[in-house]
C-alpha cells in the first residue's frame, strides 16, 4: 500500500469513520494529569502509523472516545482503523483516565480483527493487568482454537496470584475440550471449581460437563449435570449432544422428554442432537415427531437441523422423505450434500444385495 493510498485510508478513519462513532474531536486541556502512556507503546517506532499522516494537534479525544472507537473497530473488523486509533494514543495523546480498561479494548480489538499476536504485545506491554485482561487473553486464544496458550496464559494467571472468575475458569474448561485424552485435567479443573465454589455457576457447570462428556467421562458429566441448581438451554442441549456423542442415545431422548415436560426453550443444537438420537436409534416414529418439531419451532430451513433429519430419514430408509427435505433447504453446505449422497448411495447398495 503506498502512503497516498494509506493516507486516505487512514483519512477515512478521520472523517466517515468518526462520524460513524458520533464522535467529535476536541481540543487538548492544558496539562493533563497522566503522559505515562507506556503500556500502549509496543509499535511507536513502526513508520507507517496513522498519527504521521492525517491527525493533528487541536484533535485530541478523550479515553471514552477511543474505547468507543475500538469497540466499533472490533464489531466491523477495521483493522487498519483500529491500528489507527492506537497511534492516535500513542503519539498525540495526553490521557487522564482508566489506561488499563482502554488497553483491555484494544486488546479485544485487534483479536476480533484477527491479529492475535499483536493482542499479546499490548497485553504482555501493560504494566497492571486487570481480570478483565486475562479474562480477554485467555477468551481469544480459545475463540482462536490455540487452545495450549489460553491454558499457558491461565497457568501465568494462577503463578502471578491472580483470582480467577467464572468466566475464567469457564474458557479454560473451553480450551480443555479441544484435547479430550486428559482426564486428569478433567478432575483438577473440577477440584479448582470446586475450591473456589464455581462449579454450579451455569457457565462453569456448562463448560464442566461438555467437558467430561467429550473426555468420555458420562457418568460425571451427568453428576455435573444434576447438581446444578440453574441450567440454561445451552445446559441442556450440552448433556443431550453429550449423551449422543457417548452414544448413549435412549437416555439423550429422555433427557429431552424431561426437558420438554419443563418447558425447555429449543435450539438448533438440542434438536440436531436428538434427530441423530433417533437416526442412530433407527426410531422412525421419534424421528417423524421431531421433524414435526422442527416445523413448529421454525428450525426446517436450518442447514444444520435439516442435514440430522435428512440423515436420520435416509437411516431409517424413507429416502423420499430425505430427499424432501434436502430439497426444501435454501442454502445448501457441505455436510448436507454429503448427508444426501451417503443416503443414495446405502440406499443404492442395499437394493443391489
């Protein structure tokens, strides 16, 4: 990119972009109380920054103004805006306010514009760290599947004697997921839940059981389960696909009975989980209810939901069915072009035999 072409880039950031954000740029108080702005410093010395082309000296904003801005920077996935605005503080900026709220902003939005190691460098470059910093830290590494460095992260948490939250201990459950040979992990992470009275919380309990049941461990992932007080849709859609994945599909289908005589809220994913339940289970008649549930709900045009009753129909071999309802889906993935395949293709093989 030449710097004419950055130039208006960055230009951009000034004039449409701002008034995006309703933001107008004010003029320096004299003496501000607070010039350390060394936690931010980690690209000063880069030559192709924003402050060298388009800010001036009379446009200095104030700290509420740039966690707006970076908050915006995140959601659309303006990068070089976002880089901008770092500059900004960097070189023009005399801040009187809360640097490490504003740096845990930054930090969020450059991982949400996928430049993670950059989130690190403004992460490793703060002098205090709040737990909302390794909350963030350790929340974007799991987001961005580099599951041993959110564990890392939380191991320099524990060593720098920071408490942890349940959003804590939750990501790292997340992150533990991703490797499912450590039953070991299993149980320590559910001792520290334990130890620090997390373990009913809804989130911790959530990520606990998800966890055990990806790590086989069904028995305790129901354990978890039972002694929630509070469990969310996400709950129990998370002990039915774990049922499913241990395969242990009568009790997925009467954990949603129960769930149903309680009046659980449905999802895509509790109902994508239950029609594989009965695929596997080869009930056609369960099958046929939740396909009438899928119509209710309004979930027969979701890709994912369609692709478990069109597997679960070519299972029980009602092909016309399937093909009914691969037909009726608007945008078609991959899974459920491979879904449709597969069941002509058994359908084929058995018509042969």
């Amino acid at each position: 990119m030449s710097s004419l072409q950055r130039k208006n880039v960055l230009g951009g950031f000034t004039t449409n972009f701002l008034r995006q954000c309703r933001i107008s740029p004010r003029r320096n108080l004299a003496n501000s109380r607070f010039r350390n702005l060394s936690v931010l410093t980690t690209y000063y010395e880069q030559e192709d920054f924003a402050y060298k082309y388009e800010f001036s000296n009379r446009n200095v904003f104030q700290a509420s103004d740039f966690i707006e801005i970076l908050q915006l920077c995140g959601r659309n996935r303006e990068f070089l805006e976002a880089k901008a605005c770092h500059g900004k503080m960097i070189r023009r900026l005399d801040l009187d306010g809360d640097v490490t709220t504003l740096s845990n902003v930054l930090i969020n939005s450059y991982s949400k514009c996928g430049f993670v190691e950059l989130a690190r460098k403004v992460f490793d470059g703060m002098r205090e760290r709040s737990l909302v910093s390794w909350n963030t830290m350790i929340g974007l590494y799991t987001r961005n599947r580099m599951e041993l460095e959110a564990l890392n992260t939380f191991l320099y948490m524990r060593k720098e004697g920071v408490e942890f939250s349940e959003f804590t201990i939750s990501s790292v459950l997340s992150a533990c997921g991703a490797n499912c040979d450590d039953a070991l992990a299993c149980k320590q992470l559910h001792c520290l839940s334990l130890k620090a009275c997390l373990d009913t919380h809804v989130y911790v309990g959530t990520a606990l059981l998800d966890l055990y049941a990806k790590c086989g461990m069904i028995e305790e992932s129901v354990q978890v389960f039972e002694f929630m007080q509070d469990k969310s849709s996400v709950t129990w859609s998370s002990m039915v696909a774990g049922y499913v994945q241990n395969r242990s599909y009568e009790e997925a289908l009467l954990l949603y009975r129960r769930g149903q005589r309680m009046s659980l809220e449905q999802n895509q994913f509790t109902l994508s989980s239950v029609i594989c339940a009965c695929s596997n289970l080869a009930a056609l008649i369960e099958g046929k209810q939740m396909h009438a549930v899928i119509h209710k709900t309004g979930y027969a045009s979701n890709v994912f939901v369609a692709s478990s009753a069109v597997d679960m129909y070519a299972k029980c071999g009602s092909l016309r069915e399937s093909y009914i309802i691969f037909s009726e889906v608007g945008e078609k993935n991959m899974e459920i072009w491979n879904t449709i395949i597969s069941g002509l293709q058994s359908m084929l093989v058995q018509r042969k035999r």
